[in-house]
C-alpha cells in the first residue's frame, strides 16, 4: 500500500505542478504596443470620415477604433504591411497616406520630376535667348557709330542749350 500511496503522491506533485506551469503561463503579461508603435502606423492611414486627416490626429470616434485596432494586429503579431494591407482589403487604397507605386499612381512620383525638369529647360531657353541681343548690340559697333558732322551738330546744339 505504501507503493501505491507514493505513486499517488507523485502523480498528484505531477498534476499540481502541471496547474502551476499553466496559471503561471496564462498570467504571463502579453506586451501591449505603446503609443508610439501603433502612431508610427496611424501616420500612414488616413481617417474614415474626415478628409486628408491623418489617423493619428484625427479626433473622431472612427479613428479612435481604427487605433486600437491597429493595436489590436500588433498584438497578434501582424506586421506593419500586414496592417496596412488589411486597412486597404476593408477600405481600399484612399486610406493609405501614400498611394501603392503601381498602375497610373505611378505618375504622382513621376509628374512633378518631369514637368520641374521642363520648367529648367524652358528658363535656360528664355534666359540664353535674352542674352543674345545684348551680345549681338554690343558686337556690331556699326550701329552705335555716329559720323562726324551728326557729332558736330550735336555740340552745337549742346552749346546753344548752355548759353
């Protein structure tokens, strides 16, 4: 009897420690994401309701749950694409603070390269254009030479004004 009772105790040293493990497991604290985490992400969402709002600025009901959804990915070990990615499957592209690098979206990256591009050269263009004149004047001394009796009269007329 005395085997059976210390197979009994150890099995019931087994179960206890068992329960122990389990508790201890299950109060283990789950890292909650600061503020700061989830904000770094709401920066790049646009809010629901209010338009051009950022998700982390924004005062309204919606956002606030969209934060602490967001809080609520983290938790689950979701990445920031993979939040995001869900944020657009729900609610499509206009929620994303930058539009996705593909298809005609392209061209908001791609436009304001090439129109400042254009404007450099129409500049270069106009401001070499309105210097030539002013070398072409400066080369031909023919237009501004004034024969000897024009030069006379001129003197002449000074001196009259003087006297």
């Amino acid at each position: 009897m005395s085997m059976k009772r210390a197979h009994l105790w150890i099995f019931f040293g087994l179960v206890f420690l068992a329960v122990l493990s389990q508790i201890g497991y299950a109060q283990s604290p789950v890292p909650t994401p600061s503020d700061d985490e989830v904000n770094r992400i709401a920066k790049q969402l646009y809010c629901p309701v209010c338009e051009n709002v950022p998700l982390d600025v924004c005062p309204t009901q919606a956002c606030s749950e969209w934060r602490e959804l967001i809080r609520q990915k983290l938790i689950e070990g979701m990445t920031e694409e993979q939040i995001k990615e869900y944020f657009v499957l729900h609610y499509g592209d206009r929620v994303l603070a930058e539009p996705p690098r593909r298809g005609l979206n392209w061209l908001v990256y791609i436009l304001p390269v090439v129109i400042f591009l254009i404007a450099v050269v129409i500049t270069v263009r106009i401001l070499r254009s309105m210097r030539k004149p002013v070398a072409a004047m400066s080369s031909s001394s023919s237009a501004l030479e004034i024969s000897e009796e024009e030069l006379k009269r001129i003197e002449e007329a000074l001196k009259k004004q003087g006297d």
